[in-house]
C-alpha cells in the first residue's frame, strides 16, 4: 500500500465555491502529478511537479492551480466551482531520476458541483 | 498520435475461469508498459511493468506479454477470484522526455461472478 493520501474523499460543493483538494505523500518523492478521470474514461495529466517551487500544467487544460511549497504536500485548487469541474480526482507520486520509475496513486477525491 | 486501445470494454466471467485482455498502443519512442489495477473508488495500482526488452511478466496469477514489433500487449488472469472485479488499465510510457509521460487506455471493467 503506498503511503499517499488525499482529502476529502468525497465532496460536494455549490456553484462558485472556492475548494482545495489536499494531496500529501510520505515517500519523499520529488514527482507529483495529479489526474483527472471521468467514468469509464482514461486518466487525464492536469498538473505536475518536478518538486518544491516547481509546477507545469499536463496535457488536459484545466482552470484548476496547484502549489508545490513543501516536497510532501501537493494541493490543487478551484476559485469557483462549476458543474464542468465534477469529476474525480486522482493524485500521484514517483522517484526521480529514473527511467523506469513507480508511480503511486492516492484513493482520488469524488467532486460533484451542483 | 499517442494512443492506447484497449479490448474488451467489459468482460463478466465466473469466478475461477481463466480471462485475457488486449491493449494495443501508437506510443513512440516507447519508454515502458504497465498494467494497473484499479478497483471501484480508488486509485490504480501496478500490477507489472514492462520494458522493451521484456516479452512476458508474471505478478501471481497475473501475467502480462508484451510484442514490441506489433504494439500489443495482454494480461492473462488465471482462477479468477471474485476480489479480481475491478478496471485493468494498459499505460505505456514514452522516452525522450523528462517527465517520461504515461498515456492511459481506457481500461478494461472485468466483473468476477460466484
């Protein structure tokens, strides 16, 4: 079992509210990514980080923003919720500087916007 | 384009048969490929991982073949159990870029029944 936690687990917001979704690890990886994922759909990239003060957006474009200030905790933010934002939420962790590195998956958080 | 196919959408057999899945991918220049496992309302976990090099991988009753010539992939499960009811994900991993991106099929849902 990997050592990556996220909360909520579930969550359910009104239009326009202000959320952050909290993902912490306790492997000392320097990776983070988090994902999107609707039912029955593949993983989508929104963000990833190399580390601390590092953060790049993936490949699906998201109005979401991340932080990066301490090597463990990886936060993602929405300033104003919207029923397009309803989804699940998945974060990961990995090692650097390997080719062929693990990556670990927190349980996700389950966003409904009504 | 980067893709990742994979077959059956779903599959339901009884507990204790035997199950293959297919993934076939376009992903170049190809890094890796992993099979995850992702039960209802979490997080995928690794089941194998699979480099160039390497045409087949066992995990317990799972094993997984991997072609490099023709892009396909398969995981076998032997003597299903009813534990084994979940989404099997094919992700495979590029080269050449320093995040070394995972590109995500859609998965396969596989149903266990008594």
């Amino acid at each position: 079992e990997a050592d990556i936690y996220q909360t909520p687990r579930y969550l359910v917001i009104g239009t326009g509210k202000k959320i952050t979704l909290e993902c912490s690890q306790t492997m000392g990886h320097d990776k983070m990514y988090w994902y999107q994922q609707d039912p029955g759909m593949e993983l989508h990239l929104i963000h990833y980080s190399y580390g601390v003060n590092s953060t790049e957006k993936g490949d699906l474009s998201s109005e979401s923003t991340v932080s990066r200030i301490r090597t463990e905790h990886f936060p993602l933010t929405l300033e104003s919720a919207r029923p397009s934002h309803t989804s699940q939420y998945l974060c990961a962790s990995s090692n650097s500087g390997l080719e062929i590195y693990e990556q670990y998956f927190g349980p996700g958080t389950r966003l409904t916007v009504t | 384009k980067n893709q990742v196919e994979q077959s059956p959408q779903s599959l339901i057999i009884l507990e204790g048969k035997n199950c293959t899945l297919q993934c076939n991918y376009t992903v170049s220049p190809f890094s890796n490929l992993r099979w995850y496992k992702q039960d209802t309302g979490r997080g995928p976990v690794s089941l194998t991982i699979m480099t160039f090099s390497e045409n087949t991988k066992s995990n317990g009753r799972y094993t997984a073949t991997l072609d490099a010539d023709t892009k396909q992939s398969s995981l076998h499960i032997t003597a299903s159990q009813l534990s084994d009811s979940a989404s099997y994900i094919c992700v495979v991993s590029d080269r050449g870029s320093t995040l070394g991106r995972l590109y995500f099929g859609r998965g396969t849902q596989l149903t266990v029944w008594p």
